[in-house]
C-alpha cells in the first residue's frame, strides 16, 4: 500500500535532505589524513 505525504510532510523530508546533503559536504571537506572519525563526527554534530 502506499501512502501518500502531505505538502507539510514533503518539504521537512526536503529540508532533511537539504541539511544531509550540506553536513556531507562540510564533513568530506575535513577529511584528511590522520584526522580521527570521532573529530568527524564532532563536526557533524556541531553543524
């Protein structure tokens, strides 16, 4: 069965998709050698 979103429901997965997308970018931007994932994951968290 599908179940069909509202307009509501429809634009916050947009806007989680919005700020996933940017949290990805500004984390893959940080990535180089010898940082630890805990420090990633630090970032993440603060964005």
């Amino acid at each position: 069965m599908i179940i069909r979103k509202s307009e509501d429901e429809l634009r916050a997965m947009r806007e989680a998709g919005r700020l996933t997308a940017l949290t990805h970018a500004v984390v893959a931007a940080a990535v180089r050698p010898g940082i630890t994932t805990a420090s990633l994951d630090a970032l993440a968290e603060e964005f």
